[in-house]
C-alpha cells in the first residue's frame, strides 16, 4: 500500500475555515466542541482538587509527582490498546462509553478523605485515566472525518484553544472552589460534565473507515495491529518523525509542569490550590495564544518541522526565566510565553500528523504518538519528583536544570529532524 503523496494544496498557503463559520456551519463539529468544553472544565477542577489534596495529606513532593505519573504512564500503556480500539470500532460509541465510565469513576474520590486513603486515590486516577486513554485518539481521530480540508486546521487549533481556555478557566476557577467549596463539591462537577460531553456527542455523526471486522477478539488481533501500526510509521519516516515531536518537549516540560505545583504552593503559602489554580491557568492562556499566533503567521507547512524545535527551545527558555527571578506574580507572564511555544508545538504537530496518516491508520498514529509523551513526561516527572524529595536540588535549581535539558532536546531536533525533512521535501519536489 502507498502513502498519499502530498501535493502542492498540501505545503502552499492553503484557503482555511474561519472559527466562527466552523461553528456556525458543521453542526457535527460544533456538538463534538460542546461536549469537550464542558468536560475539559470540569476536568481542571479536578486536576487542580486532586493536587490540593495530595499536598494537604502528605506534603510530599514525590507522593504529588505520584499523582502526575498516575495521570499519565496508565494512559501511556493503554494507549496502544485505545489506537486499535479506535481503528477497529465506532469512535462515537466508544467516546459515549468512555465518558459514562468516567462519570462513575471520579465519583469514587469522594470516599478519599485522610492519608491513609491515599493509595485508593491513585487507584482511581489510574482508572480514570485508562478509561480517557480511549476518548483523545477517538476524538483526534474523528476531526479529519467530520471537517474538510479547509476546515482541519481551523478544528484543531479550535481544538487546542478551548483545552488551554478551560485550562485557564478551569484552573483558575477550580482553585478557587477548591478552597470555597472543597474537593467533594468539584468531584461532583466534574462527574456531572461527563454526562453533559456524552449527551453532546451522542447528538453527533462521525462516519468512519474501520479495519477488519469489528466483531473480531481485539485481545487475540490486538498484538499484531499495534506492531502493524509501528511498522506503518516506520515504513514512511515523515509520519515517524512527526510523532516524536511532543515526546521531545516532555523530556524537560514534563517535570516543569509538575513543578509548577510546586511553585503555587511557594507563592501563596497556605492557599495551595488558588496558587496552582493560577499558574494552571496561565499555563492555559499561553497554549491558546501559542495555536493562533502559529496558525495565523505560519502559512507555509514546509517551516513547520523548524518551528517544532525552535518551539521546544523557547518553552524551555521560559521556563529558566522562572528558576532565575523572585517569585512573585510577574513569573506568570513567563509561564504564558514557555506554553505559546509548547502550544504550537502541539497543534502544528497534531496537524501534521493528521494530513500525512491515513484514517485507518490515524488512531493507532494517534495512540503511539500518547504512548511516547506519557511515557517520557512520566520519566521527567519521575526523575524531578525523586531529587527533590531527596534534597538534590532546591526548586529554583530544578527549574533551571530541566529548562536547559527541555533547550538542549530542541536543538537536537533541529539538528537531526529538520535536516531530514528538508531532503525529503526535496525529494517529493522532483518526483511530483
């Protein structure tokens, strides 16, 4: 089987969607927004409940780093398993199915109330998160099959826009009910947001091209179409490139993130989750500014390969102005610029990925791509969370440690990547 070749309508400035006429126009889009916004939301009050907690009833850097892998490395296992779910069965049916499991999981940290409780609430979270593992490939997988060509990158920087508004929104206003309200009242809102996405996308049409027979053992089939879905990438290196381009962020970004925790308890000593709460959310206005700035300046796909790296590099440029100034609220314009770059970093990537992989292959793309993020943010994480609590370094000299790690892995990129996707495009030139 051959791979599309791209044409000119692929790497010349393209005639693209406005947002307000994406919304307005396709109404199958629109629904699959809707959904999304109202559980992203409630997602953040989650995420930012579930910090609080942790620092509250332990106060231990690793124990919170314990949260962040718990967050990922489940979904980094699945993942794979999601990918050939995603290609083998309806996408619509297995969102609905993910986000009623979710509305009954979350339900459960209401039972989580004092140290001891702790590993139930890692149990939960690594559920929840198995069960999420399904939702993204499904979503980012049915966006090419429910826009058209000019309507991909409108959908996806909407896409990305909306996770870092309800990022800062969420972020922000969970802090806050965090500590008016307590844990238990955001539990309850997030369960009821599930219920509210599944509504949304039961309302939407997303036609699809499965493989094989659905009614086939995933588990016996499961095995093969994962090491299928690896040879596809590796048989045509410009999808195999593309899919490490967030996974090379997090070698430093996944530790910085965390850190960022950290650093809201260090500037509002004794309102933990308000102080996470706005750091989250200027984390959020930063990868929503990032997208739009991308999408409305970088017109010519053949630049985006650089930009990727030259985005990695300027996250982590960010990030070390953090571990050199006084913490005070001027470090959240820092935290802005580091997440514009890491913002576009992710949509160019995802977009990139979209066009160049084939539908029936674009969940297992999909999937592998969140198996090597989660894994390698798992790691970052892991290795900040461990020499902190040990005393290796203090928090300041962390976030200068890994912002120069996060610089270098953005240089590497440049030096290795781009070079090789520049031969390509020559090569493509000649024989089209």
């Amino acid at each position: 089987m051959q791979q599309p070749r791209r044409t000119r309508h692929d790497v010349e400035v393209e005639q693209q969607a406005g947002y307000l006429a994406l919304v307005r126009g396709n109404v199958n889009f629109r629904r699959l927004w809707s959904g999304t916004l109202i559980s992203l939301l409630g997602d953040w009050f989650n995420t930012i409940a579930l910090y609080a907690l942790i620092v509250e009833l332990t106060g231990s850097p690793f124990a919170l780093g314990a949260v962040f892998i718990t967050k990922m490395l489940p979904w980094a296992l699945a993942s794979p398993i999601a990918g050939v779910l995603v290609d083998r069965f309806n996408r619509r049916r297995l969102m609905i199915l993910s986000d009623l499991l979710r509305a009954v999981v979350v339900l459960g940290f209401l039972l989580v109330d004092e140290p001891s409780e702790i590993p139930l609430l890692y149990v939960l979270t690594a559920l929840q998160v198995v069960v999420g593992a399904v939702f993204q490939p499904a979503k980012s997988a049915s966006i090419p099959n429910i826009t058209t060509p000019a309507e991909l990158l409108t959908a996806n920087a909407l896409m990305s826009a909306t996770w870092s508004v309800m990022l800062a929104a969420g972020a922000a206003l969970g802090g806050f009910a965090t500590e008016w309200l307590g844990v238990r009242a955001v539990f309850l809102i997030d369960s009821f947001s599930y219920l509210v996405s599944a509504y949304f996308i039961y309302r939407t049409s997303i036609p699809q091209q499965t493989e094989g027979n659905a009614r086939k053992s995933v588990l016996r089939a499961a095995f093969r179409e994962i090491v299928d879905g690896w040879g596809h990438m590796r048989r045509y290196p410009r999808i195999g490139r593309i899919s490490f381009a967030k996974a090379v962020w997090a070698v430093g970004g996944g530790a910085l993130v965390f850190m960022l925790t950290l650093l809201g308890e260090a500037m509002m000593p004794g309102a933990e989750a308000a102080g996470i709460g706005l750091l989250f959310a200027a984390r959020g206005l930063g990868t929503g500014i990032g997208p739009l700035v991308a999408r409305a300046v970088f017109l010519d796909r053949r630049r985006w390969p650089a930009l990727l790296g030259w985005c990695i590099v300027g996250s982590g440029l960010g990030y070390a102005l953090i571990g050199l100034v006084p913490w005070t609220y001027l470090v959240t314009a820092f935290v802005v610029a580091a997440h514009a770059a890491s913002g576009a970093n992710w949509v160019l990537a995802t977009v990139m990925l979209q066009k160049r992989t084939e539908d029936r292959y674009r969940g297992r793309v999909f999937a592998t791509e969140w198996l090597l993020v989660m894994g390698m943010e798992s790691l970052s994480i892991l290795a900040a969370s461990l020499l902190l609590e040990a005393g290796t370094f203090d928090l300041r000299t962390a976030f200068l440690v890994f912002a120069v790690l996060q610089v270098g892995s953005g240089l590497l990129w440049l030096a290795l990547v781009v070079p090789r996707e520049r031969h390509a495009d020559v090569i493509e030139a000649s024989e089209s």
